[in-house]
C-alpha cells in the first residue's frame, strides 16, 4: 500500500493570498467595534465583524482569537479586511507590536494612487492616530494574517 503525502508550500500559499493586496497599520487606543464605527462614517464603508473569518492562535496552553471585520466595495472586486492586532496581551503580529489594527485592501482595482488617497482619507478619522503603508515582504508572521 503506497502512502502519497501531500506537501503545502507556505511560501507560495502566502504569495497567491497577498498577491494584488495592501497593508495598511493603523495605531489607535479605540476598540475596535469603535473604530470601525468611525471609518464607517467617515469613509463610507461598511466594515462588519466576520466571525467567520476571526483568527484563532494558541500559545503554551492558551488560546488567543483575533477578530476580523470585513467589507467589500459593491461596484467592483476589492475586499476591504480589519484585523485586531492584538488580544490581551498577545499579538497577532509581534513584530509590529506598535500597530493596533490592520487594515488589508484585497483586489486589483487599487492602484497606488487609490492607496495614497485612502492613508490620506484615514488620517482624517477619528481616534486613529497613526497610519502607514506597510510591505508585505517586511511581515515575518504573515501566515498569521491567512484565514
């Protein structure tokens, strides 16, 4: 009896998830259903939390849930991803353990100009306080992100 094993290649599971895809971190001291509550009003968007979707890590004997709101532009292809960032004392990704959420544009609509106008756009919403574009090439725990 022949025993067929199947590998999974992360790398290029994580190039074909992030591939046409934005980062962008957000620092804010606000929870996040109050964030979103802003963004929604000040952009227009309409962000939701995604149960589906929430990211669950555990480490030693503890399990920590990240949760996800989601929204996607109904006149074309492009989702729109929040991520909590942290979970008590845990994050999703340590090593941007300044950034609170995470804000992910999927799709091929938006072009860098789009992305610029966006930061601009946020840096106007209440309680946010910073706002970057971040390279997914730079995010080592990026398969955290993968849902």
């Amino acid at each position: 009896m022949t025993i067929l094993k199947l590998k999974l290649d992360n790398d290029q599971l994580a190039e074909d998830f992030f591939d046409s895809s934005y980062i962008i971190g957000i620092a804010s001291t606000a929870r996040d259903y109050q964030l979103c509550w802003h963004i929604n009003r000040q952009l227009h968007t309409n962000f939701r939390v995604n149960n589906n979707l929430e990211i669950s890590l555990s480490k030693k004997t503890r399990s920590f849930h990240f949760p996800v709101f989601d929204f996607h532009e109904p006149t074309n292809s492009v989702a729109h991803y929040l991520y909590n960032n942290r979970c008590q004392a845990e994050f999703l990704l340590p090593e941007l353990k300044q950034i609170n959420f995470l804000w992910m544009v999927k799709g091929d609509y938006y072009q860098p100009g789009d992305v610029k106008k966006l930061l601009e756009e946020l840096r106007l919403v209440p309680l946010v306080q910073l706002v970057s574009l971040l390279d997914i090439r730079d995010i080592k725990n990026k398969m955290n992100l993968i849902f």
